[in-house]
C-alpha cells in the first residue's frame, strides 16, 4: 500500500511548518511555501497535486 502524498495549500496557517512536522513523523509532505507555488490559482494548484500524485487537504475557514 503506498503512502498519501500531501500538498499544503498557502491557506493553511505556518505550512510549511505544518509540512515539516508532518515529515518528521514519516508523512510525505509539502507546502507550495517550499516549492514556489505561492499566489497560484485553485486550479493550478490542483492540476500540479493530480500531476505529482499529491492530495491536497481541503481546508475553507470562512468560505
């Protein structure tokens, strides 16, 4: 069974911290903070998460 890859979205409140405290606990995680997708649209953001196999955590507050 392989892993779930995780994209944190700029929305999310530190991240990339969050992305980091979940690779230190052997989680496959990234924040567009690290890899330069800050300012990218929804849409873009998703097509790079189906491309790269990611699962990007829905996350709204206030929408």
């Amino acid at each position: 069974m392989s892993k779930i890859r995780l994209l944190i979205d700029e929305d999310v409140s530190m991240g990339s911290r969050l992305a980091v405290a979940l690779r230190r606990r052997g989680y496959d995680a990234v924040a567009v903070q690290e890899i330069g997708r800050v300012g990218l649209s929804d849409e873009e953001q998703l097509y790079y998460a189906v491309q790269e196999r990611l699962k990007e955590p829905v996350h709204r507050p206030g929408k």
